[in-house]
C-alpha cells in the first residue's frame, strides 16, 4: 500500500503538532523576573532639607506604584504586572520597620521614626516586588518569589534643640 508502518504505531505523531509553540514554563518567568532591572524606591523624608530632631516623629515615605513590563521569552511575549508588595524603612540608626503601604507625606505619618540620639545616619527604603505574568495575551497567573531591591541612602543629620522663654511684650 505504501504506507509507512511507523505512522500507525507511533501514538504521539498525531498528537504533538510539528509547528506548536514551545511552552514558557513559570520557573522560567520567575527566573526573568529575578533579571529585571527593577527601579529602586527614592526615599523622601521629612522635615525637608536633610535635618531632623532628636524624640521629633520624623516621617518617611516613597511614591513606588505598579507598573507593567514585557519580555521576550522562547519567542513568546510575556507581560508582567508589577507591584511594590512589601517595604523595609532602614531607619540609619539600627532601627528598621516593614509596611505594605508606601507612607505619605505629612500630615498623614504613616511612617515615622524618632532618633534617640543625635549625629549623621544614612536612611533608605527597601522594596520588595510581586508579580503575575500572562503568555501571549492569555490568563494571568502569579509569578513565584519576590525581588528586593535596596534604596539610595538619603544624608540625614539629627539634631537636638535647645527650648527658650521668650517674652513679648
């Protein structure tokens, strides 16, 4: 007849298509998640100007939102969704504090610390990113793991302040 006997007997030539597209697997994107050049979060402090008091609520806070990436992955296009999922305030003085929120300026304080002491510190803000990724325009799934990426120390000096009466008249 002419017929191959192989194509009767091999049970997956039919089944697995000469031209589908090779499968980008999670681990691979979890993988290219860890590789992306991640912003860092700028932290802002105040009072402004690089000064602060000893025992003052000094407030900290970082504007870091969501944004989307896309990559390239096995000749298939995957998008990211990206979130800052959880933030380390390192305060300079040893002290440290984790939120999910970014803080706010004044006159919300929802991040302030109190120096104890005076000198120089170094605070920064740490972010640590979540992600779900999509295949193609397909369903959204989570991406496993986090990234952290450490912030920029900003210069602070605290200082200690002296009261004075003054009278008017």
């Amino acid at each position: 007849m002419g017929l191959s006997p192989e194509e009767y007997c091999d049970p997956l030539a039919e089944a697995l298509p000469t031209d589908a597209p090779p499968t980008v697997t999670p681990g691979m994107v979890a993988t290219a998640f860890q590789e992306l050049p991640l912003p860092a979060s700028e932290l802002v402090v105040q009072p402004p100007d690089g000064r602060t008091l000893v025992n003052f609520a000094t407030n900290f806070f970082t504007d870091s939102g969501p944004f989307t990436e896309s990559v390239t992955l096995l000749g298939q296009r995957v998008d990211l969704r990206i979130w800052p999922a959880r933030f380390t305030w390192v305060f300079g003085d040893g002290a440290t504090q984790t939120s999910a929120e970014p803080g706010a300026p004044y006159p919300a304080l929802d991040v302030t610390h109190e120096y104890l002491r005076k000198g120089r510190v170094s605070p920064r803000v740490d972010t640590t990113y979540a992600a779900e990724f999509r295949v193609n325009g397909g369903a959204w799934a989570p991406v496993a793991g986090t990234v952290t990426i450490p912030g920029e120390p900003v210069g602070l000096v605290v200082e200690t302040a002296t009261p004075v009466l003054v009278a008017y008249e």
